[in-house]
C-alpha cells in the first residue's frame, strides 16, 4: 500500500510539474513605447494566448535586469532566454561581419536594406551567431539614424573635437573620427544624463529613441542626416530554444514573424511621427541636410567602407553594393 501512495503522489508531482509553464524572460534596454518596446509586447500577448498556458513570456524594458554590455553575456549563459540587441554589439563578440550593417551610408534607403536583411546576407550574417551559443529569429528596424549636439552640424568640420556618443563599435568609432568628433562609448541607459550634465557634447540615434529617451530635451540641434542603419537582431539561447517541444517552437516562429511584421511597419510610422512631435516641442532646432551638405558628408564617410574591409570582410560590403546596384543605386 505504502509503494503504491509513494507512486501516486510521484505521478501528481509530476503532473504538476509538467504543467509548469516554461519562462521566456525577454530583456531590452530601450522605452516599453518604442516600436521595439511595442513588439516585443506584442509577441508576449501571441506566445501566451496561442501556447495555452504552457509559455509565459516576460518582457522586461529599460535595461530593468541588464545594461549594453551586460545583456549578451546574460543570455549566453542563460540568465535570459530573448533579446533584441543593437546588431552593432555582435562586433565585440568577435562577429565583425555584422558591422557592414553599420557602415555609414551603406544603404541608399528602405529598399535596399530590406533587400539586404530579409535576403541572403542577412540570413548568412544571423548564422554566424550560432556558434556563440545563440540563434538569430528576425530583424527588427529602428530606422535610420539622425546626428543631434548643442551646436549645428551642416558640415563635417561642425563635428571637429565634439565628444560623440556611440555603442560599442568600432565601425562607429571610425565614423565619428572621420568626422573629426572624438566617440565616447556610453551605455545607452547612461546617454541622457551624459548629454545633460556635458559628458558628451552629442549622440546619433533613430528619432524614436530621441523622442522616448527625451534626448531631443537635452540637445539644441537635430540634423535629418539619415546617414547610418539603426537596427535590431531578435535572438534567443540556442540551448534553450533547441530544447523546446517542436509544437511551442512553431509557435513562437509564427508569432515572431508577426510581430516583426509589426515593428517594421511601426518603426517606419513613429520615425516620421517622433520628429514632427520633437518638432512641436520647441526645445530643438530640427533641420534637413541640403544636398550640398549631404554630398560633403557621404564624402567624408564613404571612405569608412574601405578602411573597415579587413575588419568586416571585404565580401560582406561588396554583397550589399551588388544588392544596391540590383536595386538601381550604386556608389
């Protein structure tokens, strides 16, 4: 008798156990109301309602559990199962093949890059994770990034000896120094208060993360400079993920491709919608580059692609010039 009440209550703790529903923390460092912030949501509320019961997804916002540089290593380890990161942080982790996709004017517009990251370069770059312990699911935009300081930037030589903040990259680092700036690297939860107090003298970022961030209170200048990709790589623990019943998998890829549908179509409405608000403000100048300006800038930056090819690989940027060139643009 007394085995067979052991047996049973096994078999209830079991039971119980088994119905435990399986934790996805989803950790990112920007505002909850960005598109980033909106989508990552929005995956939570299809992964809970289509799984049953059986995943729960946690999603934390501002860098509540871990900052820049502490979030890959988190999730290598399995202290997080999601991120989104800057794709600019796979450069540290030795994967400088992503760092094409932040090569300053490297994309002509939308058609190209959506071209390039939803194409066979984007696929072939998501698979370098692999072996860092993580597997790539989308590509989320965060738009095209403006150049904001407490002085006007119409030309490269604004920039002489401006401190600049950028993440963690050594594309960027050499961006800014063609401008003749000199790059801080600063995590991004720390940016506002760096512009406020001085630390830095300026920053680029898409306009969602000016507006959310309230950078845009902090700065006197915005320039419409659209010289660089902003963007994000969905990713997930490869142990993790690969331990998953293949029915939740399936679950999660449908509902990751929707959401990114989301972001995407989000990203492109609140870049448009962050400027005419930080407009409306009254507490920044926002302007357009002209034409002119436009032309020194690409002058001063195109040369960036040539000095970064040992870095990168000269393929990866010769790729995305084919992919232009598909699309009617060429450098």
């Amino acid at each position: 008798m007394k085995s067979i009440l052991l047996a049973a209550l096994l078999l209830c703790a079991s039971s119980a156990w088994s119905q435990q529903p399986i934790v996805i923390k989803f950790s990112h460092v920007v505002a909850a109301n960005t598109p980033k912030g909106q989508a990552a949501e929005r995956f939570k509320q299809l992964v809970d309602e289509r799984s049953g019961g059986r995943v729960k997804v946690e999603v934390y916002a501002n860098s509540q559990l871990y900052k820049d540089k502490e979030e890959l290593e988190a999730l290598q380890i399995g202290a997080v199962q999601m991120l989104a990161p800057s794709i600019s942080k796979f450069g540290p982790l030795g994967l400088n093949a992503f760092e094409v996709l932040d090569l300053p004017y490297i994309f002509a517009n939308r058609t190209v890059l959506r071209r390039v990251i939803d194409g066979d370069v984007g696929q072939r770059l998501m698979k370098l994770l692999e072996p860092k312990g993580m597997i790539g699911l989308a590509y989320w935009d965060n738009g095209f990034k403006q150049m904001s300081a407490n002085k006007p930037l119409h030309l490269p030589a604004d920039f002489k000896g401006l401190k600049m903040r950028i993440k963690s990259s050594k594309v960027l680092d050499a961006q800014m120094r063609a401008l003749g700036a000199l790059p801080q690297v600063l995590a991004f939860s720390e940016v506002y208060q760096a512009l406020q107090t001085g630390v830095v003298d300026g920053a680029e970022n898409s306009s969602p993360n000016l507006l959310t961030q309230k950078f845009y209170e902090v700065q006197k200048y915005v320039a419409l400079s659209n010289h660089g990709y902003d963007g994000y790589a969905v990713i997930v623990n490869k142990k993790f993920w690969e331990g998953l019943p293949a029915d939740l998998r399936a679950i999660m890829e449908k509902a990751m491709k929707e959401a990114s549908d989301y972001e995407n179509a989000q990203s492109l409405i609140e870049n448009e919608e962050a400027i005419e608000k930080i407009r409306a403000s009254g507490k920044t100048q926002v302007y357009s580059l002209t034409a002119a300006e436009t032309a020194a800038w690409r002058r001063a930056l195109l040369p960036v692609h040539k000095s970064m090819e040992s870095r990168i690989g000269k393929e990866w940027i010769e790729a995305i010039y084919k992919e232009s060139a598909a699309a009617g643009y060429k450098f």
